[in-house]
C-alpha cells in the first residue's frame, strides 16, 4: 500500500536565564568547571524545599509563544509530572499539562503550514554520565542542568517529509535565536528534537504513534523519518499495527526500542500545590511582544527586497556579523547592498580585516578607476565587433547571451577596466 507520513515534533530549548527555573542557583551548565557545583536543596530535590518561578524565564516562554503566533493564557499554571528516574530527585519533574503559557500558533514552511499544539514552561533535569569507575561501570549524575529553565514546542502532526521537518525545524530554531533568549545549540544540548511519527493510508490521523528520541540534528530527525517510514510500512504490509513505543535514535543503526510510551495518565499529573496559578495581564503581553525583535521571516524579506537573492538572504540572517555589515552599507550607500550580500555570501570579505566603511571605500575607488566615456571605450568595442562578426550575426538572430561575449572581449582588452554597463549601452547602440 502507499503510506503518508503524520509527523509530530516536540523540541526541548533551554533559556539562558542568569538562574535556575525554581531557585537561584546559577543557570550554566556547559560552562562549569566541574559537576554539581551549580546546586543547593530546590534543584537537589531535597525535602521541604520550595521552588519560587523565574519570572525572567516565564516571560521568555511567553515571547517565543508569541513570535510563533500563538494566544497566550489569561490563566496559567504549573503541575506535577511524576515519573522515577535518577535524573530526577523529586520523583516529578514541574511542568505545565492542561494549562500552558501558549497555545495555537504556526509556522509557514513551503511546504504548508505547521500548526503548535503548545508552548509550555518547565524544568529540565539532571545529566546522566555512564563511565567506567574504577574498573566498574558506572552511572554518574550531574546537577548542575537540574531546575534549568526548558521551554517544550510541541507542534500539530502537521509535518508531511523529511524536507518539510527541516525546514520547519530551522525556522523553529532561528526564532528563539532572534528573540535571544537560547543559543540553540544541539552540540551541547541546550536544544534537543523529539519526533512522534506514525503511518497512515487513507489521511485519517493513525491509533498509535512511536515516539523518538535522542535526536540531536536536523539530519538525523529527517533520517528517523525515513527510517521509521520504511520501518513502519513493513509492519503494516504484513497486517501488523506498529508498537505504540519510544524508541531512541543511532546514527548508523536507525532507530531502536527503548520502552513502551506512556501516557498522560501514566505520568499521574497534578497542579503543583507549591505554586499558585498565574494571571496574564493583557498589557503584560503587549509589553513583551513590543519587545520582540524584527524576526527573520521579515528580514529575509527585506533583504530579497534590497536584492540579495533568497539563498543569500537566508545565510545572512543566520550569520550575526553577517546581517551587522549589511545593515551598516545600507545606511552608509544602499546601492552597495546587493553587492555587499553577495561578496559575504561568496567570502570575499573578511569581516576581521574589513569594516563597512572601508569596503565601501574601495568600491568607490574601482569605480573612479573605471573606463565609462564614449571616446575611449569606442575603439575597443568597434574592434571587438569586427573581429567577431558570427556572434554579431548571432546577437541579430535574437541570441542575447552575445552580448555578454563581446562585454567579456572589451573587459579583457581594457585590463579590467571597462565600466560593464557603459560598455553594454555602446554595444547596444553600435550593433
């Protein structure tokens, strides 16, 4: 049979708050010196310790709902999930279940249009070392991540390829970048992908769904997709309905069975008892998304229209040093900017030796050096046309690419110097 893909992503991303979510302890977890040195009894999980919000890490969750087009909650707040692991102390991890920060927003890719389900705030835990001790294998835990401010994205099984989770993904990620609330880093882990995927052969949406983790790479969560459709679809050729399962991710090997997937309800939720709900003023909201920085959907648009084209636009906006030289020649000469965001994109500037005054500098002194007068450009385009008289025939028949021969035989008999739209104009008129 032919299958289509449903695909739901979940992506983890850490904020980079000057503290922990529930405590004050410092939030810099891939800059400390060595493990659990960033603890104290709220992110130990130590009994009778009580967490206080990080105000500075809500509003942050709030902004990333925003940028991505989601409501906010008038009324919020944060619950228990309860699950046992050795990464987590308490027993549970704070999170948000049936009332989160946001709600019902969207991404548009080329392929369509993404639907987030939710933004919600929570807790991330602690890290998990499997070395070998003394000779012993071992399990080591590193508080130092524990009580980290972790804003969850979950999106609608809206994701139909591969190329659309890409796609989708990195415009996920180039937002929080823009609002500058996470470095996104999926080397270190301050941003982590999880897939739900499942198979469906009429559009219905399907009774299970296999979840996938450790995912650290837009690659390699295009590279799940692919394996688990081909995976899958084996399974439902044969009449089989796949495991409903978390299954996690080896580059080189596919995917593999972990445990079986839980449910809400096996996460037994409840409304922290320690935190009362929030009330989200309306100005509250306005005030953050006034904010919010200009995104890189709008800059790309403003690029193209300063004339980079769209690949180019779409490397610049990535690239802070990048955007920075642009924007400076476009308040120095707008007429360079097309030029500037092509010499970047092409490398031809080195942006530790060249500032954007100089660059311009030295455009300006190519151009004074061009040849543009008629008098002196004349004789070199006569003498090209008339040593070339099969591509004047052939420009006559309507091949406009000759033209561009005879600017390249007038640039090679000037050294360079021949002003090329001077020369076309001549070309033009003589021929």
């Amino acid at each position: 049979m032919t299958y289509s893909l449903v695909c739901g992503a979940e992506i983890h991303v850490e904020l980079n708050t000057k503290s922990k979510m529930f405590c004050g302890c410092k939030n810099d977890p891939f800059g400390a010196a060595k493990p659990n040195i960033y603890t104290c009894p709220v992110c130990l999980g130590l009994p009778g310790a009580l967490p206080v919000p990080n105000k500075k890490a809500i509003e942050d969750c709030i902004k990333i709902g925003l940028a991505l087009h989601c409501e906010i909650a008038e009324v919020s707040k944060f619950d228990r999930k309860h699950y046992f692991y050795p990464d987590l102390p308490k027993g549970y991890q704070i999170s948000q279940y049936d009332e989160p920060f946001c709600v019902k927003g969207y991404v548009d890719t080329s392929f369509g249009r993404v639907g987030i389900t939710r933004v919600h705030m929570e807790e991330d835990t602690a890290k998990m070392h499997h070395e070998v001790v003394d000779g012993v294998k071992s399990s080591l835990i590193d508080f130092n991540r524990s009580g980290v401010p972790l804003v969850e994205i979950v999106s609608e099984p809206d994701i139909k390829s591969p190329e659309q989770a890409k796609e989708f993904l990195k415009k996920v990620r180039d937002i929080v970048r823009a609002i500058g609330v996470s470095s996104c880093d999926m080397e270190k882990g301050s941003m982590r992908l999880e897939a739900n995927v499942s198979l469906t052969s009429d559009g219905s949406l399907p009774a299970y769904k296999v979840e996938v983790k450790n995912i650290n790479s837009f690659r390699f969560f295009a590279n799940a997709l692919e394996y688990e459709t081909k995976r899958q679809a084996e399974l439902l050729d044969k009449g089989e309905t796949p495991t409903q399962e978390t299954r996690g991710w080896r580059e080189g090997y596919g995917t593999v069975s972990q445990r079986g997937k839980e449910d809400a309800a096996d996460y037994r939720y409840m409304p922290e008892p320690d935190i009362p709900p929030f009330e989200i003023s309306r100005d509250m909201v306005e005030h953050l998304r006034k904010e919010l920085p200009i995104l890189p959907e709008e800059i790309i648009t403003s690029l193209v229209a300063d004339g980079l084209s769209e690949s180019a636009a779409k490397i610049v906006v990535n690239q802070t040093d990048m955007l920075e030289f642009i924007e400076q020649v476009k308040k120095l000469n707008s007429k360079y900017v097309q030029k500037a965001g092509n010499d970047l994109v092409n490398k031809k500037i080195d942006l530790k030796k060249t500032s954007p005054e100089d660059y311009l500098k030295t455009l300006e002194n190519a151009k004074m050096d061009k040849i543009t007068d008629e008098a002196t450009l004349r004789p070199l385009v006569e003498k090209a046309i008339a040593e070339n008289p099969a591509v004047v025939a052939d420009y006559k028949a309507g091949k406009q690419n000759a033209l561009g021969f005879f600017v390249g035989v007038v640039m090679k008999a000037s050294g360079g110097k021949a002003d090329p739209r001077a020369t076309t104009d001549l070309l033009k008129k003589l021929l």
